[in-house]
C-alpha cells in the first residue's frame, strides 16, 4: 500500500474512533461517557431508557445544599469550580439521573456586563442598579465579557473529570429577553411591566439591547462547548410575559441567530455541534414556530399537553418536560401515577422527561427518588 493510501486509512480511522465527548477545551480527553440516553433522545436515536433530570436539580430542597450555602455566598458558590462541581455533583449522589448540569445562573452574564447582581435569601437575584434608559446601556461593558465568565468554562472541564463519563454535562443560558427584563426590573417581577414599557417606548434600543446580549450569549455558549459541555440549553423564563406577537417579535429572532450563529462558529472551527434545548416557559402559544429554530430539543411547561405538542412540532424535534412542580408534594403513589401517566404520553422515542420548570425548595427528597423510578420503569 502506497504511502498516500496508509495516510488516508489513518485519516479515517481517527475520524471514527475520536468522540465527541472526548474533546474539549484545549482538546484534552475527557473520560467517555457511559449513559449518553440524554444525547441519545437528543439526537432521535433508540435509548435503552427514557432520560431523566430536573430543572434546579441541584438546589435548596437538598439539605447538603443548604449545608454548603451556609458557608459561602450564592455567587461565591458559581464563581469557585470546585465549590460549583461539589453543588453539580449532588443530586446525582441520590439519584438515577440521566444528565447533570452545571451549577450557575443565568445571571452571571448580566455581571459580565458590568451590572451588580446579589442573591438576597428569600427575595431572589437583586440588581442594585438596573438599566432604566437607554443612556443607561453605555455603563455596559461587552468587551471582555467573556474573560470575565471563564470561571464557568473552568468548572465545566473540571465537571466533566468528576464526573467520570456518568452522564453527560449540561450547559446553560438565560435568553436575550429574559436577561434584558433582569436588567431593567432590577431583578425578578410579577409582570415585568419595566422592560415590557421599554418594548413600546423604545423599540430601537430594545433592539440594540437584546442583540447585544445575543453576542454575549453567543460567545459564553461557544466557551462552554470548549470547555467540554455536552449538551446546551437556553433558557427563556420570562417568554411568560410576553403575548404570542410580542414573543415573534421580541423572543424568536434572538433565539434563532443565538443557535444559528453557534453553529455556524464551531462548524467553521470544526468543534462538534452539540444538541441543544429550548426552554421557553409560558410560550406554548408559539410551538410551532420555535420547532423551526433549529433547536433540538423543545421544553415544555406543564400548562402544555404532550399530545398537542407533539402534533405541533411534528416529529423530529425532542420534547423535554413537563410535570407540574407542584405535583412533586402529591403522596408518592399519586406522584408516580402522574409521572408514568406523563411518560406514557410522551412515548420512549425523542423524549426527555424533566419537570416543567425548576424544583421548588420544600419539595420532598422521597418525591425526587419517586419522579425517577418511575420514569424509568414507564416504558
Ligand atoms: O438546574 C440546576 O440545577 C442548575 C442551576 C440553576 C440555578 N439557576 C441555580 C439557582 C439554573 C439552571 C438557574 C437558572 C435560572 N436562574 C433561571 C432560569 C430557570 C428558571 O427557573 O426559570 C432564572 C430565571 C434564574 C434567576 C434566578 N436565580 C432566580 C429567579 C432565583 C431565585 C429563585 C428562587 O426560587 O428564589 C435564582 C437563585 C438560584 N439559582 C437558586 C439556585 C439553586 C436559589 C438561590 C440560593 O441558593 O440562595
């Protein structure tokens, strides 16, 4: 065999046998992962069983969190990697889960930024001095950002060690919109009126504003791929406050450029594309419209019926959710009715099953233990 010919074969022997999950930042190798149903589901290949994590999995309804958040500070906690893989690694000490993710919040991009953010117990994220006007987006800083959120990068590679190929390692973002309501209200609102005004009032910064936090996003979700993320998901929490129109105008385009544009920028760079999930609470209004933004998976709140959604996505997008929070503090055979019920509905194929938004903090470990058994023994 010539030379030329011996190149060749070890060209595509390499093609086949380097994995995804074996390259991250710096391209290290990284253990190979064991349970890949998450990615597989993803992906809409055969799973040998339905995937299971949950929304705030590692929280305050852990009392080992509690615990480790007595002695430090809520960002303290997201900014020291080895304190942030102690939280990530938690819940998948008690439980059969089938993903992690790494412990964060979406408003450390907003910090970036250059905008104060504290955690005040029993209030939520407080933003001391928000963005009122639109003189107020000059005291935002982009350049740099993304230097300024590398410890997140450190505590993904530094998980994805710990974790010893589990499972496979989430990454995560809050959306444009979401953000820029943070922002404004100065943190969490009832009805986000501030930054909705700002819709009408000034269309044009509003714009500047949501593209502006679409390159921020853009760059940190790449830095996370780098880092060794297995798997991505956006995070649209506040789509809730928005009407159907409002979310085509002020939710969608963002969305779609934040995924077309990351993969766009690691085809280029030859960074294997990983799968990535859209999760836009109260949006089920728009289903159809966010299965044609190249997301691969959609998240579901619980006000969604999985039959419905299923018809308007159409068949080659995975649905990720959606049991009512609420009904984690049903007895547990109710509890697990509920779940195969859910399960059964969804169906083994292109499913994920999650809640339909995050963890409440009284909620009972034994409800946890109850959700994933009987995800797992549904189908
Ligand atoms: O899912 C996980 O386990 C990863 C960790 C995670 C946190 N926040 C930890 C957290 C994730 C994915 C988030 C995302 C996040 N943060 C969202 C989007 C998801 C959603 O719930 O809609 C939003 C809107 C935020 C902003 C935020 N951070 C709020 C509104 C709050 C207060 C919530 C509350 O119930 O009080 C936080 C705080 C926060 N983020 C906590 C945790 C574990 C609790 C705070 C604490 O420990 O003191």
């Amino acid at each position: 065999m010539s030379v030329g010919l011996r190149l060749l074969g070890l060209c595509i022997f390499l093609l086949k046998n380097v994995k995804t999950d074996q390259i991250g930042f710096e391209f290290q190798p990284f253990p190979v992962l064991k349970n890949d149903n998450l990615l597989r589901a993803a992906r809409g290949e055969v799973v040998d069983r339905v995937p299971v994590w949950v929304m705030r999995q590692a929280g305050r309804y852990l009392p080992e969190f509690q615990e480790l958040r007595k002695l430090h500070d809520f960002f303290t906690v997201c900014r020291t990697p080895e304190l942030a893989c102690e939280v990530t690694m938690q819940p998948l000490r008690r439980f059969d889960l089938d993903a992690s993710i790494i412990f964060s919040d979406i408003l450390v991009i907003p910090q970036a930024l250059g905008l104060t953010v504290e955690m005040h117990a029993g209030v939520g994220p407080v933003l001391p001095q928000p963005i009122v006007v639109p003189e107020d987006l000059k005291r935002l800083t982009p350049d740099g950002a993304l230097s300024r959120l590398s410890y997140v990068g450190d505590a993904i590679t530094m998980m994805r060690h710990k974790l010893e190929g589990r499972v496979p390692l989430i990454g995560f973002t809050g959306a444009p919109w979401t953000l820029m309501g943070y922002m404004i209200e100065g943190g969490g609102s009832k009805t986000m009126s501030k930054a909705k005004a700002w819709l009408n009032e000034h269309p044009e910064d509003s714009k500047l504003f949501l593209n502006l936090l679409t390159d921020a996003i853009v760059d940190y979700l790449e830095m996370q791929v780098k880092a060794g993320a297995q798997m991505l998901q956006v995070f649209e929490s506040s789509a809730e406050h928005l009407s159907k129109e409002q979310f085509l105008e002020w939710g969608v385009p963002y969305l779609k450029r934040i995924r077309d544009e990351l993969v766009d920028r690691l085809t280029k760079k030859a960074i294997p594309v990983v799968p990535m999930t859209l999760f836009a609470k109260g949006a089920g209004h728009s289903l159809k419209e966010q299965s044609e933004l190249g997301y691969d998976v959609i998240g579901l709140d619980w006000t969604v019926d999985p039959l419905e959604a299923r018809n308007l996505v159409g068949p080659n997008i995975t649905l990720q959710g959606n049991l009512d929070p609420q009904d984690m503090y049903r007895d547990p055979e109710e509890l697990r009715n509920l779940t195969t019920e859910m399960v059964h509905k969804f169906g083994k194929s292109r499913y994920i099953a999650n809640l339909g938004h995050g963890i409440t903090p009284q909620t009972p470990i034994t409800s946890m233990e109850v959700l994933v058994e009987a995800v797992h023994k549904a189908l």
